[in-house]
C-alpha cells in the first residue's frame, strides 16, 4: 500500500476527495441526484481513471483553461493538476454513469 501513494496519506485523501467531488458531479448531472459518499468516491475514483486515459491518449491537459480563465477574471489562482483531476474524474465518471445507462436499460429487455 505504502508505494501506491508513496507513503504520503495527503496523496490518499485527495484521491478520496477528488473521487467524492467527481462522483457527486457526474451522479448529479447525469441522475439528479448522488449516491452516498462511499459510492460517490468510487465512482469518481474509478472515472479519474477512464478520464485520465482518455485525456492521456488525446494528448490534452484537462483543467488548463478553467484555470486560466479564473485566474484573469477574478484573480484567483487555482493548482491546474487539482482542478484537472476534478474534471477528467467527473468526466470519466460521466461516461461510465453513461455506458452503465446502456448496460442497464439493454438488460431489462
């Protein structure tokens, strides 16, 4: 466990944070409503992964511009990995709420 997050248990909790935050976005934008804290970070755990891959292989850094913009219109200055985790978790855990939608509606038939 100690190499997975290199002994740092910060590297932990924001992964749990972040993966909470994503699930609660992508469950709220894609069902209105959330799931619960646990199956919110799982959820959002799981998307940073599909959203990381996909980002990964089209070569794009998510969370660039948002930071951008904030900074020049408000003065704010926001870390870009965080706020990049934050979007390609939500994303990839959008298209996993997305595709579970298929899976479930192609198995009621």
């Amino acid at each position: 466990m100690e190499s997975l997050f290199d002994g740092n248990i910060v590297n932990l909790f924001t992964m749990v944070l972040v993966g909470a935050l994503a699930g609660t976005l992508a469950a709220r934008i894609m069902k209105g409503s959330h799931f619960g804290f646990v199956t919110n970070a799982i959820l959002g755990i799981a998307g940073a992964v599909v959203g990381g891959t996909i980002f990964n292989f089209l070569g794009l850094t998510p969370g660039v511009e948002i930071v951008k913009t904030i900074d020049t219109t408000f003065g704010v200055q926001l870390p870009q990995n965080f706020v990049g985790m934050i979007v390609s978790a939500t994303l990839g855990a959008i298209l996993i709420l997305w595709i579970g939608g298929f899976i479930k509606v192609g198995g009621r038939k």
